[in-house]
C-alpha cells in the first residue's frame, strides 16, 4: 500500500471546493485528466472513497467530508512554515505566486518585467482569478484585489493606485453619436463593460452609477472581448492606456470619476512581513502605480 501523498490530498481538497474537475483544474493550471489521476491515487492509496462522482460534479462522502475539515489546518500549519522559512532568506529568488483579477496581469507586467531584470532568480507565477484565495492555504503569497478594502484577519493590506484606465470610443462610433460631456449624458450613449463580479471594480462600478442596463449593450467577463467592441465602434468601454497607446482609431473620454471609496490592494499574510520578496515587489508596483500605505 502507497502512502498518500499531501499533494493529493490538497487538490482533492479543491476539486472538494470547487465541485467539477475542469474548475479545480483551472484554479491548479493543470487539465481535468491529471486531477482526477490525483483523486485516484489519493483514494488508492487509502483504500477510501472521498467522492461520489455525479454529472453535475463532485460530492464527498463522509470521509470525504472529515477531509474538508481537516485540511484547512493543515494547509496553515504548512503555510506558515513555508511563510517564516522563506522570510528568513535573505536572497531574493524562489518563487513568487501572485494572483489578481483576470486580465489584469498585463497591466502589471510593466513592473514585473523591471523587478524581474533586478532579480533573475526569481521565478513569477501569476493566477489570474476573479476568486479569493486565501492566502492562510499558501496557494498564493501576495494577491493583488480590487475594490473595498480587504478586512480578513491576519492579513496586512496596503493600498496602490488603480492601473491606468480610462474609457475610450472608437472614431466611427464618436462619428456616429459623439461623446458625452458629463454624466448626464450617459444615457444617451451605448456601453461595453464587464459582466459578474468584475462589476465590482472601482471603474466599472462609478460608470454603473449613472447609466440604465439597457445602455449596456455588450457584455463579457473577459476584459480583452470589451477592448475590441470599443475598437469596432460599438459602444464606449474602459481599456488599459498600455494597450490604447497601441492603436490610433481611438479617443478618451474625458471625465474624472470618483473612485476614492475604493482602491486596488496589495495584500499578503503577516507571517511575510519580513519577507524581502514581497517587500520588494511591492516597492516595483508602487514605482508603477504609485500608492498610499494605509
């Protein structure tokens, strides 16, 4: 008989969170067939079922169930290890998991390619998610979130200014209906934004403010579908100033919205407090961001 590997024990512990193996997969950035080979090898090595699989998804069986209680426990105490070691190394090299919202990362990757090239043996691992992770599990070491201030215990959260965002529209489409001038004037014009919990961003969220949804008359939870309905003139939409920069058929909407009762956060575990690494990425995005420590 095998003995169980922790693992697997930890990716049977998401595929028990998450409920399907295309989400655990995604969530491990590894395909469903090598999750489910995990939860074979777990349940063989135990000689116990934790699941019972269902077309819908995953459910836990009772021992399944006295896994999910158990992991969590685990998870901190390995973190914390994990967390104290490597604030305790003074090199900066290893590596470095962030996550942030999806479709986000490319307006980071200015300052990580600089904090990069500063220290090379340091290796990056960005997963992109418009979940949480709780970084208690050690699944990630900084997470970059935006929106209300994040008030989970043991967690140290500084606050960084938005990435540059504005809204833009298309020359044919300011051709065809102009742009507002005020706020007022929204109503009068057609919308690209974000769909779900990407509603919560600060950006979105002060635009949703003053227009009616029948305005929004395109929609996608991927930021990079909104970026090209705004380029084809169909609606104004927000895009990062990297990536408008880029193309020359655009122009700004220039109003100033309120953003000040939210912010973007950079929030990791008070066990890296002393952590070089996480003290000197966060030294890039404010060089690139700029920030107010809260």
């Amino acid at each position: 008989m095998t003995q169980p590997s922790w693992d697997d024990f930890r990716i049977a512990y998401l595929l028990a969170k998450s409920g399907t193996l295309t989400k655990a997969g995604k969530l491990l950035q590894m395909n469903h067939a090598t999750v489910l080979r995990h939860i074979n090898r777990l349940e063989e090595a135990l000689d116990t079922k934790l699941f019972i699989r269902h077309q819908r998804g995953y459910q836990l069986t009772d021992a399944g169930e006295l896994m999910v209680k158990g992991i969590p426990d685990i998870q901190k105490s390995f973190s914390r290890l994990e967390n104290l070691m490597s604030s305790a190394e003074k090199n900066i090299s290893g590596n470095l998991r962030i996550t942030t919202l999806s479709d986000f990362s490319p307006l980071l990757n200015p300052a990580l390619k600089a904090f990069h090239k500063a220290y090379p043996k340091l290796r990056i691992q960005i997963i992109a998610t418009d979940d949480v992770i709780p970084l208690a599990t050690g699944a990630a070491h900084v997470s970059l979130r935006a929106g209300s201030q994040p008030n989970e215990p043991d967690l140290i959260v500084k606050k960084l200014n938005p990435p540059n965002i504005h809204y833009y529209a298309a020359d044919s489409y300011v051709a065809e209906y102009g742009l507002p001038k005020t706020t007022t004037e929204f109503n009068q014009h057609l919308w690209a934004l974000p769909s779900n919990e990407k509603r919560k961003i600060p950006f979105v969220k002060q635009i949703l403010k003053h227009i009616d949804e029948e305005q929004i008359i395109y929609q996608s939870n991927h930021f990079p579908d909104i970026y090209n309905a705004v380029m084809e003139g169909m609606a104004i939409g927000p895009m990062g100033i990297h990536h408008a920069s880029k193309c020359d058929n655009l122009q700004i909407l220039d109003i100033t919205l309120d953003t000040t009762t939210d912010g973007f956060w950079f929030v990791y575990h008070k066990d890296l407090k002393n952590s070089a690494r996480i003290q000197a990425l966060f030294g890039f995005l404010e060089q690139s961001l700029g920030s107010a420590i809260q």
